[in-house]
C-alpha cells in the first residue's frame, strides 16, 4: 500500500504482489478514519509505504503501533528516483506501493517514541542556544555603534556585564531601552535552558547508554543525550563505518578507473549529531592523550579544520564501540565522570517550575481579552 498524507486527508494506493491496482481512494485524516482503517486491514497485513514528513512522520508511529509494518521513504531521494512533471495524490501514492513492490523504496529510520520524545528535548535546548547568540551579536552591534568593544569571553559573564555597565552613559536612550529589553530577553532564555536541561537529567538519570556517554571528558548530560537521541538504537549500526555515514562524516567520493578522489565530508543525516561532536572534540582533547597525539599527527598533514572534523568521527566510532560494548571511555576520569553524574541526579530532582500548558492558554486568552476590550473602548 502506498498512502500519500497531507494534514486533512491521505491518498491510498492498494497494489497486488504483480503490481495491478486494486484500489485507489482518498480518506480523512482523522482518529475515526484511522480506527476504520485498521478494523479493515489489520487482519491482511499489508507493507505501507508513506513520505517523510510531519504529518507523514505522525502517520507511521500511529500505523506502527496499531501493528502495522510501515516504511518511511526518504522524500529527497524520492524526488531523485522520480523526476517526473506529473505530480498527483494518486500518482504519489502509486509510485510509493511500486518503489516498496519493487525493493527499491530508499528508507528513513522512524525513532522509538523514547528517542523522539528525547530529540525534540535537546533541539529545543539548541535553538534557546541559538536565540542566545543572536541576541550577543545584537548587542555587540549597539555597542560596536559607540566603539565599545568587549573583549571577555562571555558578554553576559561578569566581566562583560560590568564593562557594559560601565559604558551605560555613552549609550542613547533608544538603543538603552532596545538593549534593556535584549538583556531581559538573556534572562528568561537562561532560566528557559536550565528548566529544559533538568528536563532532559529527568529523562536521562535511569538511562545506561545515556551514562556510559558521559563517562567521556566534556560530555554533560546534555551532550549525552542529543548523542543518544539522534542515535537512537546503535543495534540498526552494523558497524562503526556505518554510523560515520548516517553522520555525515565521511568523505565525498568521486571514483572512475584509476581514479579515486576523496573530498569533504558529505554532511548528509542530521545536523545535530555533527554540531555536538564537533563542540565536544575540542575538549575532549584537553584530556585525552591518545585523542590529542592523533590530532597533532592529523594538524600536521591536513590542517587544524580538517584534523578537528576527523577527531569528530574518531569520536563517534568510540562511542559505537562503547555503546555495542557497554563500556565506559578508557580514558575517562573518575572523580570528574562522579561529578557529572551527581549533577544529573541533582538536576533531575529539581522543582518543576513555571505554568503547565492549560496556564499558558488560559494567560494567553486572558491577555487577547484585555487586548480587545482596550481596543473596544479606546
């Protein structure tokens, strides 16, 4: 079967072992829809095909766990395979039951509900890291207007903070009040990355893998866990080489005769997993004397870029070891390895605070009140 799914409605295609149509039809999108579904078909166990995406990505977890075998296509690879200028729900759904007929449908990894629920954690956590530099270079650009510059490491370090302090008097009103409010904005999103983080130790404290990653010098909880996450099952890894690829960080190859051309890392798989490793590298580094001796021997003939992105993939393919192994880093350092975990401990039992979701709206439905009754009678 191949089910071409959109928010409101997906398009089936049922297809025999031969590959004559049976059946072509369109149904909602929808809890009744997917109950009639599975009353119908559960019993005949079909092979379902359907596109990555986000509506596309909820439909395969609903399938799967009403005991359907479903495969997820990759839609960029997809789009390679069928270069077509007819483009319809029907003939989508088509090519989708054909690829799978055929063998050929090129898979994307569905996570487990764990890995999931664990992912959107630490993307969240990123994207509050993101908002953060932004904020940084918005301030540097005010002050940069003035010709103050700050040296310090951290502009919201104390250094930084006194010597914006410092500098206050320079600074006009308007970009004193644009500034006042960036700086008020550093402070939620600071409260905002340790709520997530004790989040993420509250899912994490009870979780071996996400342990034995830390057991490496530099990895927190956090590390650990965008690692694992991203990962998910290291048993769907035949071998290290394997997981290198899925990250991105093996080289592009160009190979013809004689000749074989190695280039860059493709980059291919998610971004998350190359952001973290490649962050972690650098102080990985600081401890580890096998990691460091590798590095300086790797600066020397490709340089420091290239030396760091290797040392990235030496990284991943040890934790693959340590995962398929259950081992911890041979290089790990206890007293520093306990810390870490009694941090997470601590971090897990931590008070949840702020308001639920059903506060939020309530606020938010509140606040539209007030908006338009000022409006109303202003």
């Amino acid at each position: 079967m191949g089910l071409d799914v959109h928010k409101r409605t997906v398009y089936i295609t049922e297809m025999k072992d031969d590959g004559n149509i049976m059946k072509q039809y369109e149904i909602e999108n929808n809890e009744d829809a997917w109950n009639s579904f599975r009353s119908i078909y559960l019993d005949l166990k079909p092979e379902i095909a359907l596109e990555m995406s986000t509506t596309g990505k909820y439909v395969s977890i609903l399938l799967r766990d009403m005991g359907f075998t479903v495969h997820v296509a990759d839609p960029v690879k997809l789009a390679l395979i069928y270069n077509t200028t007819k483009k319809n729900d029907r003939e989508d759904s088509y090519k989708l039951a054909k690829l799978l007929r055929l063998g050929d449908l090129p898979e994307v990894h569905v996570p487990s509900r764990e890995a999931d629920e664990l992912r959107s954690l630490v993307r969240y956590r990123r994207s509050l890291g993101e908002e953060m530099t932004m904020i940084k270079n918005r301030i540097h650009a005010i002050l940069a207007g003035y010709g103050i510059s700050i040296k310090a490491t951290d502009i919201f370090g104390k250094k930084g903070l006194k010597k914006i302090k410092q500098s206050s008097h320079k600074i006009r009103s308007a970009d004193r009040f644009v500034m006042t409010r960036l700086l008020n904005s550093v402070v939620d999103l600071k409260r905002s990355e340790s709520e997530v983080e004790d989040e993420i130790a509250r899912s994490c404290e009870q979780r071996k893998d996400v342990k034995i990653v830390m057991s490496i010098p530099g990895f927190k909880v956090y590390s650990a866990a965008a690692i694992i996450s991203e990962i998910d099952n290291i048993d769907r890894f035949p071998s290290k080489e394997k997981l290198a690829s899925y990250a991105g960080l093996v080289p592009r190859q160009d190979q013809s005769g004689n000749k074989d051309i190695r280039g860059h890392v493709t980059k291919r798989g998610p971004s998350m997993l190359r952001f973290i490793l490649l962050n972690e590298a650098h102080t990985v580094l600081n401890y580890s004397n096998k990691m460091k001796k590798k590095y300086l021997s790797l600066v020397r003939r490709v340089g420091k870029n290239r030396a760091i992105v290797a040392i990235a993939r030496v990284l991943l393919e040890t934790i693959y070891t340590m995962l398929t192994e259950e081992k911890e880093f041979v290089d790990k350092i206890d007293n520093l390895t306990e810390k870490k975990m009694n941090s997470m401990s601590k971090m897990a039992k931590h008070e949840v605070k702020g308001r639920d979701l059903d506060e939020v709206i309530k606020l938010i439905r509140e606040e539209r009140i007030q908006k338009v009754t000022k409006e109303n009678f202003s």
